[in-house]
C-alpha cells in the first residue's frame, strides 16, 4: 500500500512539474510555456527557456495551468476592475450623457453630416454637466478604461438618436410624395 501511495505521490508531481500554460493567438497558433505577467497590455510569456513578450491584441486566449498562482491571481483580479470601471463608464454615459432630443433634431436637419461630426467629436464626462453633476464615479473620470467605455457608449447613443432623426426624415420624404 506504501508503494502505491508514493508511485502517485510521484507521478501527481511530475505531472505537475510539466504542467503549462496554454496561450492562443488570433492567427490560431498555440503555444504551451509560463505566463510570467500580465500588465501594460502585454504577455510575458516563456517558454522552452526564451522569454516573449505578447501584445494582448494578438492573443485569443489564456488557459492558466494552476489556479493558484499569483500571476493568474492578479489577472483575474485586474479584469474584474477593469470590467467595473467599464460598466460603471457605460451606466454613466447611458444616464447622463448627451441632449438626446438635440441630435435627434441635428439628425433631421443634417442627416449624415451629423454622425460624422458627432464620431469625430471629443466627449468626456469632464464636459457635460448633467454627467459631472449626477454622477457618482467622479474618481474614475480620469481612469483610461472608464473613459474608453464612456466614449463609446456615449457616442453610440448620440449616433443612434441622429440615426433615427435622419431615418424620420427620409420616412417623410418618402410619404409626402
């Protein structure tokens, strides 16, 4: 029984000692190494004693190895903030953001020129005043993935309403004809 439970004991941590990480690239390439750390955007990643740094747009997926480990640890608990921030940008763009009436109405007068002009404007919660005012993430306002998330929701939303404005203008077009 002794044999038995030390031939496992060996071979569980042999296994072990082999285990590896797993990364696949958005080109479908699969490599199995150690993931070293996760910041700044990137990957350090080894594997077969060369060191290689990822950028994280070219990776589809991270499989970690063991559960445990500080480096999946601190990813998981990095990707849980970020999607905080992120919600908490797009709730506050979604809430606050924008005369939504007023690009519907710039959507009826200027159709396409609108949206253009409203993709290429700069919108931040720092400029509006019902966002400034209301909302409760004002510590967050310069926080990168809290702004990213708020631009596009907020622009998407503004789009969307000079959409419909310009889509009500060609609906009457049509019926007065």
């Amino acid at each position: 029984m002794k044999k038995i439970f030390f031939l496992s004991l060996t071979i569980f941590i042999s296994i072990s000692a082999f285990s590896n990480d797993i990364i696949t690239l958005n080109n479908e390439m699969v490599f199995s190494g150690k993931v070293k750390s996760v910041k700044n955007c990137a990957i350090t990643f080894k594997a077969e004693g060369v060191k290689y740094i990822i950028p994280a747009s070219d990776i589809f997926s991270i499989e970690f190895e063991n559960k445990e480990d500080k480096v999946y640890i601190n990813y998981v608990k990095s990707s849980q903030e970020d999607v905080e921030k992120c919600l908490k940008g797009r709730l506050d763009a979604e809430n606050f953001h924008g005369k939504k009436g007023g690009h519907f109405v710039l959507g009826v007068l200027f159709g396409p020129f609108a949206m253009i002009g409203t993709a290429l404007s700069s919108t931040s919660p720092d400029r509006g005043k019902q966002t400034y005012m209301l909302s409760e993430n004002k510590e967050l306002f310069s926080d990168l993935e809290y702004l990213s998330c708020y631009k596009k929701k907020a622009k998407g939303q503004l789009i969307l309403m000079e959409g419909l404005g310009w889509a009500t203008w060609i609906l009457f077009a049509i019926a007065i004809q």
